[in-house]
C-alpha cells in the first residue's frame, strides 16, 4: 500500500514509518521541511532494510493517493496548521489515519493531562478541516514511540481504531495488522476518539509510576478482533 | 477486611459483593432501602457460600469502620445524593472506592457516550461532596457486572487506581488483588480519572460492535503491577 506518514521525523512517526517500510508497503515520510523529509527517510531505509522516500509534508500527502492511507503523527500544538498544509493534497478515496493525542503539553501543561479539543477530540477536529471528502481515522494513541522502533522486538499493544466509516477503518487495519504483535480494536465511530485519545496520558502516567517506558494496552474478551461481522 | 458495597444491588456492585465476600471480607450491602439490602444480602450469601450483610447505604458505609473501603458502585445520575446521604457516617481513616463511570445515560444519552463532570471527574466530585477526611480512590471501570458475577471464571481485566493517596490506593489494591484474575495498576492522582471513567464507554462500544459482554484491558510493559516502588 502507498503510505504518507506525515510527521514522520518525529519519534512516533518515524517507528511508524520504520514498522510499515518492513512490512512491504511503500512509504513516504513528510515533514515540514523537504530536506529533513529526505534525510529522515534515508536513515530510515537503512534501519529498516527497505527503500523509503522523503519530502514535504503536501508531498508526501499527494504520493499516498486514493487507495493509500496518509497516517497524522504530530503534536497537538501543531495539528490544525498541519492539517490546513495538506488538505489540498489529500487526493479523493484516501484514509486519514490520525494519531494525535491532545495532550496538555500543548499549552505547557504535563503530558499526563489532556486538553479537551473544541470538536470533541483531535481527530474530529481533523475531519472537520479537512471537510467531508477525506475519511478519517484515529487510532494509534495507545503504542509507545519506543515500541514501534524497537525492530528487534514485537509491539506489545492493541490499537483502538475510532472512525465513521467502515472501510477506512478496515483500510487502516490492514496496515496495523502487518506490523508484529499488533492488532487493532472495532471502538465505534468518530467520536469514539474522545475517550480513545487520552489513553497516551494514561499510559505515560503509569510509564512514570513504575518507571518503564513503553507500557501498552490489550483488550480481552474475544479470541480475535479486528474487522466485526457488523 | 470489612467492606461495604454501597448500590449493592445493582448488577456491578452485587457482582464486587460476591468477589469479595467469597475472598473472605466481612461484606454489608448498601441499598437506599434497608429491605432491599438484606434481601439482596440473603441472595449474595446463598450464591457465594459465605455471609454477607446488608442494610442502608448509610448503615453499610458506617460498618466499613475506619480500616475498611466503601466500595460506590451507582449510577452517575444518583452518586451525588449518595455520597451526600452516606457523607457522615464515612468513618475517619475510611477508604472510598468510587467506581462511578460519567455515561451520558444519566442524561438519557447513549452508554459509549460520556459527560464530562463538573469537577473534572465523577470521582472528583465524590472528593468534593465528601471533604477533606475520607480518601477518595476511582477505580473499577474497566470490569464487567458480568465478568463479576460469573463465579465459575476468573475476571479478564485490570484495574485501573486513581487516588491522590498511596496507602489508600494499596488498601484499595489489597481487595482487588484478592480477586482472581484482577490485577490493579496504579494510574496516578485522582484526577486521573478524568481518563479512566470514560473506559466503561469504550467497552461499551466494543461490547457492542463485537457482540460479546465483558470486553476488558490488560495493562502490558511490565510482569509485575500493584503498588510502584515510588
């Protein structure tokens, strides 16, 4: 599958990018800045043993096209401009996977202390700038930065994946299933995002209580998950 | 250890009577009716095979004394009359175990719907209501009534503790522990709640798109929870 991981210079987004080059699909890291995008995709084709490319963040938006899934890994403070930067470039039939936390620390605050987003949670605020087009996703709020570049390792963590639309979930899936030890979790719709993007808060609240760093989530109760009969 | 079940009449908090009193607490049912608690009482003796009391929610939250926990398992839309019913007769030294989760059903809204409380969190506002004196600990949001009252199985799922006291935490965890199959983690100060409650939705929702009743979470990163180090 084609893949845009925008933000992928950051911690995040890089593991992210880093998992999904390994697993076959072709990956465009964008950032900001072109050359960072370039550099970044350089050091990660190296650890990843794949070829990825890099460039600006609209670039990398337009090379995922309409059957691929252009995943949002950035901070809160800087989600709405981002997303602003690429709405033009996100082409018809795309997935936007959106992994952003509205942690505290945008506003100076901990990072164990959520915002509430004006729309409810981050990721309607992304479906509400992007418009009705784009089909959003959120999801990935629950795995660890340093679990998705640990390559040597299996990620240890559910994904909850939240969003309106039932095939972009399932397109979104797909990836998250090809990445090791991952599975991903049917949470509802949308909206489903204001309970789903706080657990990074959570999750870094006990990562400091019993000074580990990559504690994650399971869900119990079926013996599989993923795509529900629904 | 002596434990009161305030709503223990209901489906979540007659499941927690039945745990706890088959591990061996001296357990009083608090109902707002005096008969309904001893009948329900009658029942949970029958089904655990072990002796449970029950009366007023008042009487019951008085029989924890100041050594026990008052586990407060009621809907959102009466936990603050509960707590201002039950408020002086909360022994000095008492623990409170609130496991309120804020779902909009109190609002006639849908149960993977959550209000936000005024105070941040329904646990917050049990501090509130109670004062300076008894120890508020959240927890238990994330366990199924079904999960409870299924003696034959052991529980699937963790517990996540929220309370600005450690000591209160771990008698709180003591309980928990003596649960098969439940384990608690310590999650940070009570505000974390704020994160936690709304868990009870997104099982909800799970529960609902999958079809099965007792969805949970497993806390992963680490062998060992309980009590930190710190």
């Amino acid at each position: 599958m084609d893949v845009a991981v925008i933000g992928g210079t950051g911690a995040e987004g890089f593991g992210l990018a880093l998992r999904l080059a390994k697993a076959g699909h072709r990956v465009t890291i964008g950032s900001r800045d072109a050359d960072r995008g370039t550099e970044s995709a350089a050091k990660a084709s190296e650890l990843a043993g794949a070829a990825l490319e890099g460039t600006d963040n609209a670039g990398a938006t337009a090379a995922a096209g309409g059957d691929g899934v252009v995943a949002v890994t950035v901070p809160y403070a800087g989600q709405a401009e981002i997303y602003r930067s690429i709405k033009d470039a996100v082409a018809a039939g795309a997935v936007v996977l959106d992994a952003t936390s509205p942690l505290a620390t945008a506003v100076g605050g901990r990072p164990w202390q959520v915002l509430r987003p004006w729309h409810g949670s981050a990721a309607e605020q992304a479906q509400a700038i992007l418009g009705e087009g784009p089909r959003v996703v959120a999801g990935l709020h629950t795995i660890a930065a340093e679990a998705l570049q640990a390559l040597d390792r299996d990620v240890d963590s559910d994904v909850l994946l939240c969003a309106d639309d039932p095939e972009a979930k399932a397109r979104a899936g797909t990836l998250i299933e090809g990445i090791p030890g991952m599975r991903w979790i049917d949470c509802g719709r949308l909206e489903m995002a204001r309970v789903a993007e706080p657990l990074t808060a959570l999750l870094v609240s006990i990562n400091r209580t019993y000074k580990v760093k990559d504690s994650g989530f399971r869900i119990v109760g079926r013996d599989a998950w993923g795509a529900s009969a629904r």
